[in-house]
C-alpha cells in the first residue's frame, strides 16, 4: 500500500506532510495520499481525467493539472 510507502518516506527522511507533495494521475494514489494528509496535485495527462478526481471533495487535492508546463508552475 502507498500509505505504508508514505509514512516510511516521511519517517526516514525526517519530513511533516505539509513539507511534502505528492504528484499523481490516479484517484486511487490521491485516496491512499488522503489518509496520511499529503498535499497532492492532480494530473489529468496520465490514467484519469479530471472529472475522475471531482467526483467529490479531497481534503488533500491541492491543484488538478493539465500539462506539463502547468504543473511545473505549480512546483517551482
């Protein structure tokens, strides 16, 4: 499970959530990224679309990226 992936992450790298940010294209990885309230972008390029990640609210959804170049603007 990513959330055991998350929390082993954050422990060895001495890192709070809100220090991190987690980049997907699945709503899946954006559930898994919610229980252990990782901030997360959204990225409608991969595997879902954005109607998939506003089925309903995300406390964690940070953006829902379109490209490439939008989504290095979000992160710089």
């Amino acid at each position: 499970s990513k959330v055991e992936k998350f929390r082993i992450i954050l422990d060895r790298y001495k890192v709070s959530e809100d220090e991190t940010i987690f980049i997907t294209d699945t709503l899946g990885d954006l559930l898994e990224a919610r229980v252990v309230n990782i901030p997360t972008i959204a990225v409608t390029y991969g595997a879902h679309n954005r109607s998939f990640f506003m089925r309903e609210p995300h406390s964690n959804l940070v953006s829902i990226v379109d490209s490439v170049d939008e989504l290095g603007r979000m992160i710089v």
